[in-house]
C-alpha cells in the first residue's frame, strides 16, 4: 500500500464505496474486481461518465441507494446532447469546497481581515457554478470571515448596479465568474465611466484557461495592483465541484513561466501554458492516465479513479520548488503571503473533445447538428474546427473553421447561414451554452475552406474537431 499523501484515504474510500453503493458494487463485479483483494489504487478500474455515471440510476449510486440522505441540494450539468447530469450535494460537499474558497478569498485575498464583498456573476439555478460559489462563501461568512455575497447572476446590468449601490461599504470587492464574461462586466463599467480602483477589485475565475497577457490586461483595467493574488483562477467539475485553486505561490510560477517557455516545454512537455493550481490529496486525489487526470473524491456521489480526460499532470511540492530554483526562480511569495506545501496540478483541459466558453463545455456534437441541415448539408463536407480565439484586444471569440464540398464556393453569405445555424443548435441542445453565454456572444464567426485545406483539413491525417485556444483572432 502506498504512503503518497492522500492515497490511503482514497483507498479506504474505495473499500467505503465498494460496501455501501449499490452501482459500484455492481460496476466492480461487471469489471470482474473482487473489493476484498483491492490494497492500492492501481488495481482499481476506472470510472467515466459513460461507464458509471449513465449507466446506474442516480439513487443507486449514492451510498444505501437513497437519494434523500445524500442530496440536501443538487446541481445539473449538461453534456453534448444537452441531456443534464444530476449531481447530489451535501452541506459537508460544501464545506470541502469551501475551504479551496477560504484558499482563495481568505488567504489569497486577505479576506480575513478586509470587509470582502464578493459578487457572484455565474449563471443562477441548478447550474454548478453560481449556487456553489454563493454556498461556499456564505460557509466563509460563518466562520467569523467578514464576507458579504451578492448574487445578480450573469446580468451585467444588475452586476454594475450592485457594485455602485454595495461596493463602497467594503475594503475589497471580488467579481466571481467566467474569465470573458468578467472581463466583459468589467469593460462594459470602464465604458459607461465607472472607476475600478476605489473598489479594490479581486477576481474569482474558472472553467477556462487564460494567459497572463490577460491577467496583466484586467488588472490595468480593474485598478488592481498585485498581480500574484488579486486574481485566482478555480479548477472544478460540476462532477466533484473545486478541485483546486491558484495560490499566489502557482500564480507566481505561472508567470514565471509564461516569461520563460523553455522551462514551461521542460516541465508541462508542451508549449501551452496550462492552468496551475495547488490541491488537497486528502479531499482530492488525484492520478495520471496517458496524459490525463483522474481524481478520487468523496460527495453525494463518490467518485473513484474518476476520469474527466482533462490533458494535464502532477508536481510535488518539493519538485515544484526545486525545478523552479534549478532555473533561477524564487517562487516563495511575498509577504504577507505565505507558501502552501501542497501539490500541484496542471491542466490543460479536454482539448480534444471540447472547447470552454464562457465556462460552457462545446462539443463536437452540438456542432455535427447544425451541419447536417438541409440548408447546410448540400455544400459543407461535415468536417469543421472548433477553437476558442482572442482578438487584439483579449475578447474571447468562438470560432469554426468549416469544410466546403468539392466544389463548393463559399458565397457572400453561406458563412452567416453557417453561423446562425450553429448557434441555433448550441441554444438547442446545450443548456450550459443558453445560459452561460452572453446573447451577443452567442453566435460563432465562421471561416469556410475550401476541401482539403491543407491547414484545416489535411488529406491522409486524422481529422481533430477542436484546437487549444489560440492567442489571435
């Protein structure tokens, strides 16, 4: 049995689960995995969306099979068929999750000990980010912290109007959500005069990876001044809700290394720059699979050697600190920050499978529908690539480059047929995307090319759907 930190409290949640959730009996029996003779986590299969999650009913999967004493609340996912996924939670799921929030507001944002207005700009309802963040804080405001939760959602409008009406009540103000969607309530307050810096504005980030061109950018738009901890990126599911969080120690490295792609390529084995974040083995443990994450974690559904295949990998503390001084860097922060001698994770995200808009999962799928129309089908081949782009001035835009037929010509406005089409089904089938995504946001530009464009669609090679987010529109 394994001593890795973290480890023998997965193993002993996998015994736990093995005995009282009526699905994982059955998955292990179906994977032929006697509990009794499991002593390390290798030996254990694992477990996916498609493998466990849709294939037991949800009461089956919580402990006892009863789905009362495991969901105190729930929230709902959406997947490419735009079928949702229900997730329990628990107010001890919260609690878990609240400590990466306290990670983050209280020691990132000295939350402690600065009157902390912390407004919530994700989507509202049965959607994960929103209820969770306002939960997570509201468990920060309990603890004796001095925080204050405003949730307008993702209204721009209401957004602004709580910051004018809230924000000079307080030290600090935290604007909570998707990175585009904060930086386009932030741009809308800088156009209609409001200034930032009285507010002494913090971000609160998830669900997309984004450069440290773009942070520098919010802070000088923001007013913010400390660019190692006013700004915390979150990596979460709607799975398992936080997983892991910037610390100003992550935050630190990352810039280092945005500064320095040699050692980035030396450490990630790739020239994109992942999300860093630090996690907690005991609450959280994770694994590598073929260049991927898997995570063991407990919840109103545990889940075990769970795989999200998000592209990333795991460092050590102590190897973090010693590669980051073999090449001339101090990563300890400054005071009064404080290092945090836990791991850490990378994560590149499911490049392969999806792209993240405004914290929406976009999947080939939904795209393939819009294709097949008869309006379309007559002259595109089906294949297209979907990416997430910036233009100059750091806007996130959704872009899908899409095959002519032989022959085909593109036409003056054949790209437009395309992009409205498109958007029709993402609002149709993908839930996240209705919701997430702003309306003007909400329709892809599109780029046709002709059949076998060999930057595109190369003849004799694999056709990939989707591309890491570039830095150009």
């Amino acid at each position: 049995m394994t001593s890795e930190p973290g480890a023998d409290a997965a193993l002993r949640l996998f015994h736990d689960a093995a005995r009282t959730v009526p699905a994982y009996r059955a998955f292990l029996a179906a994977h032929d995995v006697d509990p009794g003779s499991v002593t390390d986590l290798s030996a254990v299969p694992l477990s996916t969306k498609d493998n466990y999650v849709r294939r037991y009913p949800l009461p089956d999967r919580t402990r006892g099979g009863d789905l009362s004493a495991a969901a105190h609340t729930v929230a709902v996912s959406s997947g490419s068929s735009g079928e949702p996924t229900v997730w329990p939670r628990s107010t001890v799921d919260e609690l878990v999750v609240a400590r990466r929030f306290g990670q983050a507001i209280v020691d990132g944002f000295r939350g402690g000990e600065r009157r902390t207005l912390v407004v919530v700009c994700f989507a509202l309802g049965s959607w994960v980010g929103g209820m969770y963040t306002a939960a997570a804080c509201r468990h920060l405001a309990d603890a004796g912290h001095p925080v204050t939760v405003a949730t307008p959602g993702n209204n721009v409008d209401e957004i602004l109007r709580v910051v004018a009406a809230l924000g000079g009540h307080f030290d600090q103000t935290v604007l909570a959500g998707y990175p585009p969607f904060v930086k386009n309530v932030v741009d809308a307050g800088v156009a209609r005069g409001v200034d930032w810096s009285p507010y002494r504005v913090k971000l609160l980030l998830a669900g997309e990876v984004f450069s440290e061109q773009w942070r520098d950018l919010m802070a000088a738009r923001a007013g913010m001044t400390e660019p190692v901890a006013d700004s915390v990126s979150l990596y979460g599911t709607a799975d398992a809700g936080v997983l892991g969080n910037e610390t100003p120690t992550s935050v630190a490295i990352r810039r280092f290394l945005a500064d320095t792609p040699a050692a980035a390529r030396e450490l990630f084995g790739d020239s994109r720059l992942p999300t860093l974040v630090q996690y907690d083995p005991a609450d959280r443990y994770f694994e590598t699979h073929a260049g991927t994450l898997l995570f063991t974690s407990d919840g109103g559904v545990p889940l075990l050697r769970y795989h999200l295949a998000d592209e990333g990998g795991l460092t050590s503390y102590v190897d973090m600190l010693a590669f980051c001084r073999d090449h001339g860097f101090d990563p300890v922060p400054p005071a009064p920050h404080r290092a945090v001698d836990l791991p850490f994770v990378h994560v590149f995200g499911r490049s392969l499978f999806t792209v993240s808009y405004f914290g929406a999962n976009v999947y080939p799928e939904n795209v393939t529908v819009a294709l097949e129309g008869p309006e379309v089908s007559a002259w595109t081949t089906g294949r297209f690539v979907l990416q997430v782009v910036s233009d100059a001035d750091e806007n996130r835009h959704l872009s899908v480059v899409v095959e002519l037929a032989p022959g085909a010509t593109a036409g003056p406005d054949r790209a437009a047929t395309v992009a409205t089409a498109i958007r029709a089904a993402l609002l149709r089938v993908n839930s996240e995307y209705a919701h997430y995504v702003p309306a003007a946001q909400q329709t892809p530009r599109v780029v046709l090319r002709p059949a076998d464009d060999p930057e595109y669609f190369p003849v004799g090679v694999k056709h990939r759907y989707t591309r890491p987010a570039d830095d150009t529109a």
